[in-house]
C-alpha cells in the first residue's frame, strides 16, 4: 500500500520531518496549538526561515524559493504526516491571489508588502446569508470618487472571511453591473466597512462577516481585470483546496501510524488489539481510504503541476476524497483508541473537531460531488 515519490519530493519531506522533530517539537511541547502566543509564531517562523523552508511558497523572482504545485503539497503533506499541529506555521504564506498585482504601482503599494510581511489580506469570497436564506452579489458600481478618480463604489455583505478580523486588506469578489466579476481590494478601516460579530468554528479557526455601505475603491485596487475576477478566485480556490487536500493526506497516515502503534501494544485483555479480526477489518479500512485519497492528491498536484484543463476537476475530487477520509479515520482510530480519545486536548479530539470543519471548508463534499458530476456530463465517460 505504498508508492514512492520523486527523489526531489521525498528529500523534502524527509528534511521538513527532521527540521520539525529537532526544531518545532522542543519548543511546541505543552502549548495549546489554538491558541499559541505570539512569541511562539515568530520563534517558528524565524526557525524555519533560518532552515530554508518558510518562504518555500514565495516566487524565486521575489527571493522565494518558488515551489509548485508538486512541491507545496509534498510539504504539506509531511506537516500533516509530522503530528505536530503547530507545523502548519512552518511555512509562510505564498502571494496567493496578490498574484494578480500586475504592474509596477500594485507591486509596490500591494503585492510587496504582503510578501515581506508588512500587510496582510484575507479573501471575501463567500456572499453572506439574507435573512430570506438568499445570497445576493456584493455589487461594485463604477464611479467618481470624491478626489475626481475613477474607481467603485461597493455595497454588498461577505460571511465567512478566515483572519477578516487581523487582517489590513479585504480581497472582495464583486460583480460590476455588465461587465461581470471583479477582485478589488478593500482596506478592512475604509468608510463604510462594517465588520459583524467574530464567529469561532468548532476546530479553533475565526471568521468575520462583513458589510459594506457604498465603500469608495480607486480603480488602482483592481487586480486583473472587470470580468476576470470569478475565474481567478477560483483559480485560488484550487489551489487552497489542493493544500487542504494534502494537509488532510498527512494528518490521515498519521493518525494510521498512531493507530497501529496503539492496537499493537498491551491491552488488559493479554493480546494485543490487533490480533482480533474486527480490529484488523477497521484498521484495514483506514489504511485503504487513506491510500487512495494520497493516489488522488499526487495525480491532482501533477495535473495542476502541468496546467491540465481537467485540473480543477481533480482538485476537486482530491480535496473531496481526503477530507471525508481524514473524517473516517479519525473517527476509526479513536473507536480503537477508546474513551481517552474523547477527552478535551486529546490529539484525536482535536482532530476530530479539525477533520469535521474540513469537509464543509473550501468547498462542501455535496458542490464538489457535483463538479465532478458536471464534468463528466459534459465530457463523457470517457472523462473517468
């Protein structure tokens, strides 16, 4: 049930799961991974930096080390597979949608800033909730700002938006009257933002709804082009699905090897868990789900890899697959583990809470089963 990866991918990740041993380890022991200080962040950031892994993500033309694809999710993969829930701090973010900052003004003022960690941005793609049940557009309606610039005028509310509340920058997906979809970004303190009340999730994560009243933006805070902006949000959308994916793949074959190290050694009853055939079948189970989602992820990866048109299917369907398969071994390890799984903090309870919001974030199991779908309506069969 094994597959090797390239010599490049598995060198990463064997480096990423030594540096996180030696490094990460001795100084996470004993602190809640929901709530670390801010003390600790920096401490693994300036770690990894120093181990030449935080700024995997940043392009080589901004000084990073530019890794695709193929490499993000093979790192990812070992933070999962490393079982230190602070690992997922070892890499610093990539440019993600500030991608789009396209010329030299942008890069500046935008972009650049964001990279060496002066600003951040968080990305206000979800339409908020009416009190119908309906989602209605954020509209951003070209104007005259009151300085005599071309910009918008945006009105329209946002549920949802991960790291809203820190953040300097709102990354709004608006849909300009005949023209189409725009990303435009807000400054989160501008004149008519009006950010709701704080929502926790079950696995520790916070997120901000926010409304916006006729909110002024220059036409400079344009990323791309009016029409383009659907299209790249979700471009960048799949390639957070494709990360979840593979923070999912790793967590899961950690929690395979926790879990045979558990129904290997003693039990009250004389033998090991492991010699009864019913925990062979559910151990069986989780090897196997977790097997096939890790095939699912790497063929995904190589399809983003390589810009396939069936990428964003596959994304899609590794992101699915894994999700729902972190869910059922987490929830079979901690069947085998018994009721100290249960407790507040125990690693498996906190996985548990994680692997849950993991199925509904970046896109629902239900829409991604009807990407799928879709596809191979249009495609064929022949597109299975």
């Amino acid at each position: 049930m094994h597959f090797d990866l390239p010599a490049d991918l598995a060198d990463l990740q064997s480096r990423l799961l030594t540096f996180i041993s030696e490094e990460i380890d001795p100084i996470t022991d004993g602190a809640d991974p929901e709530s670390p200080t801010a003390e600790l962040r920096r401490e693994i950031a300036r770690r990894s930096d120093q181990a030449g892994f935080y700024q995997l993500a940043v392009p080589e033309s901004d000084g990073g080390l530019g890794g695709g694809p193929r490499t993000m999710t093979a790192a990812r993969e070992a933070l999962g597979l490393s079982g230190n829930p602070f690992a997922s701090r070892v890499l610093g973010s990539g440019p993600g949608i500030m991608r789009l900052a396209d010329n030299d003004a942008q890069r500046e003022g935008l972009y650049l800033p964001v990279m060496r960690g002066e600003r951040t941005a968080a990305f206000a793609f979800t339409e908020a909730l009416r009190s119908d049940g309906q989602r209605e557009p954020t509209q951003a309606v070209r104007s005259k700002l009151e300085d005599g610039s071309n910009g918008f005028k945006v009105t329209g509310a946002k549920g949802f938006v991960t790291g809203g509340a820190s953040s300097d920058w709102l990354v709004v997906v608006a849909n300009v009257p005949d023209e189409g979809t725009a990303l435009l970004v807000v400054d989160r303190e501008a004149e008519g933002v009006t950010e709701g009340k704080l929502g926790a999730s079950i696995d520790g994560s916070t997120h901000s709804p926010f409304t916006f009243d006729a909110v002024p933006v220059p036409e400079s805070r344009l990323l791309g082009a009016v029409g383009d902006g659907l299209p790249r949000a979700m471009q960048n959308i799949d390639s957070m699905r494709l990360g979840v994916a593979a923070d999912c793949v790793g967590w899961s074959r950690w929690v395979t090897r926790t879990t045979l190290k558990r129904i290997e050694g003693p039990h009250r009853s004389g033998q090991p868990l492991a010699e009864q055939q019913q925990v062979q079948a559910i151990f069986a189970d989780m090897v196997a789900d977790t097997f096939a989602a890790r095939t699912a992820l790497y063929q995904a990866a190589e399809a983003r890899e390589a810009d396939e048109p069936t990428a964003g299917t596959q994304v899609a369907t590794a992101k699915w697959l894994a999700s729902e398969c972190l869910h059922r071994t987490v929830d079979r390890a901690i069947q085998l583990h018994g009721a100290q799984a249960l407790l507040r903090g125990h690693p498996l309870e906190r996985l548990y809470r994680t692997s849950r919001s993991l199925r509904i974030a970046e896109g629902p199991t239900e829409l991604l089963r009807l990407t799928v779908a879709r596809h191979v309506r249009q495609n064929g069969i022949e597109a299975l």
